[in-house]
C-alpha cells in the first residue's frame, strides 16, 4: 500500500492595518494590539478565505492584501483536493454561508481555526482568535494627570491632545471597545481577489 | 458486542438501552468521540477498540447515508476501514471529522474535474482580470476598492472562474445579475472611466475636445445645456442691440450667432472670439468714460503700463471656454447697449487715451474681467472695477477671456440687469478687498442711506462739473482718498454725537456736492 500523501498546509497571516494598530492601539484601546489579523489556509496550491462574500479562493496571495505579513506552519493533511472542496462546499452551505460573517464572532480566523483543525487537527495560535475577545475587553481609560476634562492643565496654545480627545471621547459607561461595536459589527471585510468556493454555479 | 449510545443534543431518540448507564460506570474501552460534520457535532460513545468500518456503519445509519459518502479525517489523516480508533490515537474526547460525499459520485466526480480542468484557466482569470465577488465593503465607505478591484481591464470580466458554463450566455446573464456587478454599474466614477476609456470614445474626443471637457465636468455641461435654450434668447438681445451700436465691428453678431450654434467650438470659434474681444476691448472705451473710477484703475494702472507692452491681446485656448463664449457675447451686447446709452453723456476722446492705457494695461496685467457692465440706467456704478480684480499673472492673455465670468454667471447666462448688478457687486467686493479705504467708503455709504442716496444722484452731476480727469486720478490717491474718508468719518461722528451741529459743517458739504444746495432741497 501505497503511503498517503501529505500535503503542506500553510495559514497566511495578513495585518489589516499594516503595522497601524501595533502603534496606535496603546493610545486608542489602552492595550498593544499586534495587528487586525486576517488570516486564510493555504492548501493544494490554492488560499482559501472567509469574507462577506462567503469562502472564497485564489491563488496563494492572489488577493489585493498581496503577500501575507506572516506565514505560520500548520502541518499537513493527508485530505485530498477533491475531499477538501467538499468539505468546503459543505460548510459554505451551512456554517460559513456569506449572511453569516460577523466580524467579531464569525470572521475570518473562525473560518481558518475551523480548516485548520479539519485539515490538521491543530488550532490556529490564540493570539488571533482572541483578537475579537481583546478589542471588546478594552478597559476603560484612566483620566491621565491632563486629562479632557481639565483644560487648565493644558496648555491654550496647543489645545488638548489627541490622547485625551480620545480619554474624552471613550469616557463612557462601557469599555471603549464596546462602545465602538455598532460600527464594528456593521463592518464586513472581503479580500478582493478571490472567486467563490462551494456554491453552486459560483453564486454567493 | 459494544453498544453504541449516541446522544446528541437535540434529537430526542435515545440509542439502545441495554442496561448501560450513561455516565457512570464507563466501561473503561468505551470513549466519547465527537464526529463533526458540515457544521454540526455529535457525541458518539464507542469502544476504543472498534474497528473504522464499523464505526462507519454506525454512523451511515445515524447519517442516512451510505457507507462509502462517509469519510472520517482525524488529525488531518483519513482513517482507513481496517484501523481501529485506538491505533490512530483517537482518544476520549477528541474529534473526528467527517466528510459526506455528495450521493451522485457522478456528478461530484464531474463537478471535481471540471473543477480541476477549469482550474488553470480560473487560475490565469483571476490573475488577469479579478473577480466581481471581490467587494471590500467596510460600512458605508466609498467604492474605490471595488473600482481596484478590476485593475486594468476596462471590461467587465465575462467569467465566473469556477462555473461550469463558462462560456455560456447564461453565465453572463447571471453574473450580470449580480449585485456586485449592478453596483459597478451605478458607480458613475467608474463608468465614465469605462467610457472615456474606450477606443471609439477616445477617438471622438480627440476630434471634439469639448466632449472631454464635457464629461469631466459636469457643470459645464449644464451650463451648455442652459446656453443652448438660451441661443433664442441672446440672439434677440444681440439684435435689439444692433442698430445701437456706434463702434465699427468688421464681424457682425448675426455671424457671431451663427458660430455660436456650432457648439462644437472649432477654430474659426476661437478667431471669432479672439475677435470680438477685441471689439469688446474697443467698445469698452465709451462704457469706461461714463465711470468716474475708471481714471482709478487708470491711475493705478498707468505706472506699470508703461513697463509692459501694449500688446493686442491674444487670446489662447478657446476649448474650454465654449460655455464662456455667450457670456461674452451678451456682456458684448451689454456694453454696446451701454456704449449707445452714455456716448452722449460723456465726451468719449477726452477719457478715451485713459481707458485705452488702461485696457492695454489689462491685457498684459492678466485681468480676468474686461466687461464694462454699467445699469443701463446710466447710473456709473463700479462695474469697471471688475477689470482690477484677479490679477492672473503676466502671462496669462486669456484675460480678455472671460474665465471668470463662468463663475460668476453661474446659471443662467442670460444675462438680465439683476445678473450684472451680482456680478458688479461681486467685482466691487474683490476691489473693496483690494483697497481698504474704498471698502471704508462704502461702507459709510452704506450706514448713511440719504446720503448715499444723494450722493448717487449728486455724483454724476459732480463729476461732469469739475475735470474728470484730475478728479480721478486724485482719488485714486491713496492720500487723498484717507483724508476724504477722515473727513467722512468725522461727519458720521458728529451725526451721531451731536446732530444739532450739522448744520454748521453743511457749507462745507455743499462744497463738497455732497448735499444738496438749499436752493435745490
């Protein structure tokens, strides 16, 4: 008997805000964030993705986010090509349809985790996954020594700073990460570049 | 012989009860597996030792399905039928997932290898030409990632990679349904881009430039639009004002107006319009002597008209101003009215070496206005003042174009008093900007109503008394014109502090003619 061939899988690791949210999530959220993370499963030569569009292929960073900022190896699978696009075509009929994105609870990296651990048996590093978790968490800004709400303590040529605009404007009841969850949940991400996967005759 | 007990969450059928408890009493060689499969699990209670294709069996019964849909992938490798769980490590808890084979293989089997065989070509599409499906779509943010999204190809692209009628009409249809391509379509930015890009267009713009113009700007083209209905109307005003004129045009309107319905704009448009603004610059002379301010802008234009060359102006570049051209024509036709109203008012020779200084002079200081609007009421205003504002630069000799005229008649050109009074009042803005104590004048025009009043009527008369000349240009000392304003000043002082004292300084108004004489009141 023949062995079984293993085939590499790759996950591509793209920073959505190219290196923004490394310097100015301390500012903005209070804690350092690496990066918005989108991630996609590289397997049979082909990149696969979870969007707003549904699942989503292309050649292996074929989409407009260009090469990925990192690549983190999986392992291998013996899953052929042909099982694997069932499987896809299966999932994107009921777990990963495209009305089920949700940018923090059902994105792309749930997509990738789910592949993942399919193809591998192995998750996807935490730090991604908990991106959602960690931006939600935000804590709420301490009032710094000039803080909004003291203009003496600033000085009138310049005005109050940015940090502070921000203290002031995330003062509320609810982390600050919270409180931008209406625009976030509304925000849908959609690499382009990549062409529909598991659907019949290509429609989303 | 192992019982299977599946439990599951949500179906109510419970498995066999053969006196095995539940959660206790776990036979050591019984495990809990979950199968997961197209986004559901399911927990399944099996003996370690249980061989793969009996598990199958089970789960082809619990999945109604057939033995061989079923595939059971357990850390990325497939389990083979004569495994048992335990030698592939599948240990309690863990989770096996299963793939169901779609029922027709034969179908599955052609959907795979159509797949397989479209795959280079999908792959070459959607390098080349993207794909519709594509759409970055933050909340409410604009289309220009959707317009990257098709680099280069100015065509929509016409293949879904992975159908499988590729090249049937029927995948157009559909992709054409799509809301994604719908959306492209109603990006108007995009859709000009296609346009202007497209080789017959371009060919046709090459040979009409103003339908280049036209389309990238879209106030013009409305603007054109309100010209061409508006032909009619200017053409009536040029030729009520024909047989008024007093100045030799060797082009008369009716070929002006004839030029003027070719809104293709060619060159003979373009000499036509050189023309005719230098009949306008001509015409303008006996507008420009009824203006008591005109020796202003004299005066202030003398000194450096004599450094630049009193050149003829040339006009360039007539493309871009087709909807200019009848702006010119009725300012044309209004300073000509004008002309007819005030030649006999004024004596033209005496202010005509003034203005003719002055309008070399604006031909080669680049300013933008050369119209000599005056109210036909015969009332000298400052519309001659337009001619100081804007000064454009040296180079630019397309100041006896009319570019900014564009702006300022806004709507419709048809030009009617209202319209010449907004653009005068918008020129006197640029000048009183320009000359503080002027604006200072005004101003206190303004505050006082009845002497502003009498002192439009008494101006005129004023100016015709005493050398026109040396008037001017001792206003347009800037000297003379602070001390006028001090002395203004001080009267709207003393009217508001002590009234009663008026009376005293009137002689010198009456002077001044700035208030009537007892004998006329």
């Amino acid at each position: 008997m023949e062995p079984p061939n293993l085939y590499p899988v790759k996950l591509y690791v793209y920073d959505l805000s190219k290196g923004l949210a490394r310097r100015l999530s301390p500012i903005m959220l209070g804690k350092q964030l690496e990066g918005i993370w989108h991630t996609s499963i590289v397997v049979h030569k082909d990149e696969f993705f979870f969007g707003s569009g549904g699942i989503s292929s292309c050649p292996p960073g074929g989409t407009l986010l260009g090469p990925p900022d990192s690549v983190v190896d999986v392992g291998s699978t013996e899953v052929t090509e042909e099982l694997f696009l069932e499987y896809l075509s299966s999932l994107g009929e009921s777990l990963f349809r495209s009305e089920a994105y949700n940018l923090f609870e059902h994105n792309c990296n749930t997509f990738t985790n789910e592949v993942a651990q399919f193809l591998t048996g192995r998750k996807i590093p935490s730090y991604i996954t908990d991106l959602p978790s960690e931006i939600l968490s935000t804590p709420l800004p301490t009032p710094g020594p000039c803080s909004f709400a003291n203009p003496d303590s600033v000085s009138p040529e310049l005005g109050p700073c940015p940090t502070e605009i921000l203290a002031g404007l995330a003062g509320s009841a609810r982390p600050f990460g919270q409180a931008l969850r209406p625009l976030l949940d509304s925000i849908q991400i959609q690499p382009p570049g990549g062409s529909a996967v598991g659907r019949p005759n290509g429609q989303s | 012989m192992p019982h299977v007990i599946s439990r599951t969450p949500r179906m109510a059928q419970s498995g066999h009860p053969s006196g095995l408890p539940t959660d206790r009493n776990i036979p050591p060689s019984v495990t809990r597996v979950i199968v997961k499969t197209a986004g559901k699990q399911e927990e399944f209670m099996i003996a370690d030792n249980i061989l793969v294709s009996q598990f199958k069996e089970k789960l082809s019964a619990h999945f109604k399905c057939q033995m061989d849909q079923l595939v059971l992938v357990f850390m990325g490798r497939l389990l083979k039928d004569h495994d048992t769980l335990g030698q592939r490590g599948i240990l309690d808890g863990h989770t096996i997932h299963l793939v169901i084979k779609s029922k027709h293989r034969s179908r599955s089997l052609a959907h795979s290898s159509q797949n397989l065989l479209t795959k280079d070509p999908c792959h070459r599409d959607r390098n080349t030409k993207g794909n519709n499906n594509g759409v970055y779509q933050p909340a409410d943010v604009s289309h220009t990632p959707v317009e990257s999204a098709l680099p280069m190809d100015p065509d929509v692209p016409k293949v879904q990679t992975q159908d499988l009628e590729m090249d049937s009409p029927e995948c157009i249809e559909q992709m054409l349904q799509n809301p994604s391509i719908q959306q492209l379509l109603s990006n108007l930015g995009l859709m000009r881009q296609f346009i202007s890009e497209h080789p017959d267009m371009q060919q046709w713009m090459q040979q009409n430039p103003e339908v280049s113009h036209l389309l990238e700007n879209s106030e013009i083209l409305r603007q054109t639009l309100e010209l061409a209905r508006n032909l009619a109307m200017i053409q009536e005003i040029m030729q009520i004002e024909q047989p008024e004129q007093t100045i030799e045009h060797p082009l008369s309107p009716q070929s002006y107006s004839d030029l003027e319905t070719m809104p293709g704009g060619d060159n003979a448009l373009d000499q036509s319009s050189a023309d005719c603004n230098n009949h306008m610059l001509n015409s303008l002379q006996d507008p420009f002597g009824g203006n008591p301010f005109t020796a202003l802008l004299g005066g202030h234009v003398l000194e450096p008209a004599q450094s630049s060359p009193p050149s003829p102006p040339q006009p360039q570049k007539r493309q871009d101003q087709l909807p200019q051209l009848p702006t010119t024509r009725v300012i044309y036709t209004s300073s000509r009215g004008l002309s007819s109203n005030t030649s006999a008012n004024v004596d033209p020779n005496k202010v005509s070496h003034t203005s003719s200084a002055s309008t070399t002079a604006i031909s080669t200081e680049g300013w933008s206005h050369n119209c000599a609007i005056q109210q036909p009421d015969g009332v000298p205003a400052l519309p001659s003042i337009e001619l100081t504002q804007q000064p454009q630069g040296e180079d630019k000799d397309t100041t006896i174009s009319l570019n900014s005229s564009d702006q300022k008649l806004e709507g419709d050109p048809q030009l009617s008093d209202e319209q010449t009074s907004s653009q005068i009042t918008g020129s006197m803005m640029q000048l009183l900007l320009n000359n503080p104590y002027l604006a200072a004048q005004m101003m206190l025009f303004i505050t006082m109503p009845q002497l502003s009043e009498q002192c439009r009527q008494q101006l005129p008369t004023f100016l015709q008394q005493t050398e026109l000349s040396d008037t001017l240009l001792a206003l347009a000392n800037p000297r003379a014109s602070q001390a006028i304003l001090q002395i203004e000043q001080g009267l709207q002082l003393l009217a508001t502090e002590a009234p009663v004292l008026l009376p005293w300084v009137a002689p010198y108004l009456w002077g001044l003619g700035w208030l009537p004489s007892p004998s006329c009141s």
